[in-house]
C-alpha cells in the first residue's frame, strides 16, 4: 500500500487480495484502475474540521414567569451548591484551616472593577435625566388599583387587572397618567459605611440612609462619593467557618461632606429628585430622537454593568418580597409583609439576589402603531412585550435593539378582530 497526507487527507492505492470463497477486503473505493488496484481517498479521523454552526435567533420569545406570591422565590444558586460550599466551610472549620478569601469577600476591592463601577454610575445619571426629559413627550399610564403600566397615547383595554374593584370595572385598568417611577422602578437599599461591620437593626434604621440599589452597589465596587462615604480596607478580612479571626476595628462612620456650591447628588442619582425638578421644555424631533438613543445606550450599559458587578460584589434579596441589601449580609429590619411574615416576625428572608431584582426590567405592552386602536385583549396572544424604558425610547424615535425584537413578536401580523378566531 502507498499513502501520501495532504492537507488533512489521506490519498492512497490498496492491492486487494482475494482469499478463500472469493472474500476481498477494500477501504472507500473511489475509481477503479485495474482489475486488482483502487484508488482510496479518506480523511484523518483524529484531525476533523470542525464547523461552526451558526447561530439561530429565536423569532419569538416568551416573557419569565410571573412568580406566585404564596411561595418563596427560586434560589439564584442551586441548592446543592450551596450544601456542597457549606460542607466544605465546616469540614475547614473543624480542623481549623483558614478559609481562602478572594476580593472583595476578604474586604478589598476588584481593581478591574472600578471603572466598570465608574461607568454604571454616569449612565444611571444619563438614564434618569434622559428619561425625565422623554416622559414630556412620551405618555405613560399606570393603573391606580395595580402595578400595571403602558407606554402609549391611551391606555390598552386588555381586561387583566387584579387590583381592588376589579369585580366592578371587569378587569378593566383605571389609568391616570404615570411618572417616572412607573417606568424605572425604584429600588433602595440601606448605605452602609462599612458591609462588614455593624448591621442594621430595626431599632437604629432611622440612622442609615436609603439610596438607589445601583448606586449603593457602585460605591462598595470602588466609587467615592463624598455625600456617602464609604471605608477601604487595606488589610484582608480573615475567617474561620462563619467566625471572623480579624475584620479590623470599628470605625465611627464620618459626616458626609456637603459643599454649598454643588447641586446636591441625590437629584442626579435618584428617581424622586427627577420629580422635584424644574419641568423640561419639548424638544424638538431632531433632538428627541438623539435623546432616545443616548438613553437607551445608557440603560443598557447599566445592565451591562450591574451584571458584572454581582459576579463578585455579593447582593441580598428577600424570598418573599422586592426588599433588597447591598452587602454580605443583610440586615435585620423587621418590615417584610409578604407570604408568612408572622411566622418570620416580619424578618427577610435573605438569599442571592438577581440582576432583575436590582435593577427590574418593568416590562410593558409594546405598541407597533401609535396612531392606531387601542390594545384589546381578544388579541392579546399576537402582542409583544419589552422593558418599560426601551418602549419610550422606541417611541421617541430610538432604533430597537437585536436582543429585545424576539420579545416584541415584530414577526408576526396582528390580525382584525374578527379574524383572531380562525387563526390555529
């Protein structure tokens, strides 16, 4: 037999050889030569191409679930996984090895991260003045009985409401024009000048500040802001199982520095000073549109951000309700109302917390037409959804990103409604 390899295939003539009964053996025959000679062509098995498939974009996607209030939210982290870590911390516990910190669990910031925190602070800035100025322009209702918001002209007459007196208006909504607080949902956690010192009880809650969730998140990932001071560690935090060996001494937190000539901060970085502030003037098509993208840019930056942010800095989240705290453990304020709160003594019940429970998406109907009919509900199955912020800076003229099209259902044809019954 002669081979000869080129270029990962094998090129080669077989002799065949015939034995008893007329049996031969032969090896992919290609062209036939002779009347005992082939000519064979194979490729090397242990050196396939391979070939990169490419990817489908899913033409329609469903919205999660919407989680039953008489049940505990599902575990970030697999159950197991976090039986499996405990085992581990308790095995080193008892023979009385050290457990291995890494920032920031060891108090010590991510280097990489600080301008990653950086950046999410200016664009939540960006997001709430930019969206303050759309929502001059851009129309928002919420309904006054439940949480459900639209994006909209008028208000979609789909009958889902399950607020108080529904019984009475059909499960109609009762809209009444909405704020930015109905598109951005605020979510405020408790500023801590140390996440490994004291912690919040419910007796000294009155002493700490609440501020927006992302900004607490950004300033124990590296930000400095004088208004809320915060304490870097230069030393690692050392531990044993669940027993501190080291965390340093307490440090009296300091008075937040406040300068007369700057616009206080929390009008910038937080939802309610929007509200206070100075009605905007409308601007012009040119300049809303411009406007629209650059908040849109900036709302998903912060996802973005947020998401990286919470692969290291650790997030608390009640099981049973949307209270939220920014550190390694959380704290023991006694105002959870939700599912079995006497059985708890109004405590949280703290776990891993998710990017959507920081920062909440608030997903709204998705209007294709604005000058058209309203929203009803015998079409309910052929209408999209999409983040509350991304449908006003659509609306007001901003390109709609790749990710959120499937979500939107742009695919598919809303029929009239009489033809709604006879489509399968």
């Amino acid at each position: 037999m002669v081979s000869l390899c080129h270029s990962n295939v094998w090129l080669g003539v077989v002799e065949i050889k015939r034995g008893k009964a007329g049996e031969s053996k032969m090896l992919w025959p290609v062209m036939r030569t002779t009347s005992n000679t082939f000519v064979c062509v194979g490729k090397d098995p242990s050196q396939q191409l391979r070939v990169k498939k490419k990817e489908r974009v899913p033409q329609n996607v469903d919205l999660p679930p919407v989680l039953p209030k008489n049940k505990k939210k599902p575990y970030a982290i697999p159950l197991k996984k976090m039986h499996r870590a405990a085992k581990t911390d308790r095995k080193l516990a008892e023979m009385g090895i050290e457990k291995h910190l890494e920032p920031p669990k060891n108090g010590l910031l991510v280097p990489d991260l600080i301008p990653v925190a950086h950046e999410v602070l200016e664009a939540w800035k960006i997001l709430i003045k930019g969206l303050s100025q759309l929502l001059t322009v851009i129309p928002v209702y919420g309904c006054s009985h439940c949480p459900e918001v639209h994006v909209g002209p008028v208000g979609h007459h789909i009958q889902d409401c399950r607020g108080s007196g529904n019984v009475h208006r059909r499960s109609f909504h009762s809209w009444v024009r909405g704020s930015i607080n109905d598109v951005l949902i605020p979510i405020e956690s408790y500023h801590i000048f140390d996440p490994f010192g004291r912690r919040v009880k419910h007796e000294t809650r009155f002493q700490y500040e609440r501020i927006p969730a992302v900004v607490e998140l950004c300033i124990q990932a590296g930000v400095d802001l004088p208004e809320y001071p915060s304490r870097r560690r230069t030393s690692p935090i050392r531990m044993i199982g669940k027993k501190f060996i080291n965390r340093g001494e307490y440090i009296e937190e300091p008075k937040p520095q406040l300068f007369k000539d700057t616009p206080p901060l929390l009008e910038e970085i937080d939802t309610y000073g929007a509200l206070t502030r100075q009605s905007h003037s409308p601007l012009p098509p040119s300049d809303l549109k411009n406007l629209a993208k650059k908040t849109l840019k900036a709302y998903i930056t912060v996802r973005r951000g947020v998401r990286r942010l919470m692969e290291k800095y650790p997030v608390k989240a009640c099981g049973y309700c949307s209270e939220v705290h920014v550190g390694p453990f959380g704290h023991n304020v006694k105002l959870c109302g939700e599912f079995k709160h006497q059985w708890r003594d109004g405590k949280h019940g703290w776990q891993d917390a998710t990017a959507d429970e920081v920062f909440p998406p608030n997903y709204v109907w998705h209007v294709r037409d604005i000058n058209g009919p309203p929203l009803v509900g015998a079409l309910k199955r052929f209408y999209g959804k999409a983040p509350a912020i991304v449908e006003v800076c659509v609306q007001a003229g901003a390109e709609i990103p790749e990710r959120y099209k499937p979500m939107m259902r742009l695919d598919i044809i809303v029929p009239d409604s009489e033809e709604a019954r006879l489509v399968a």
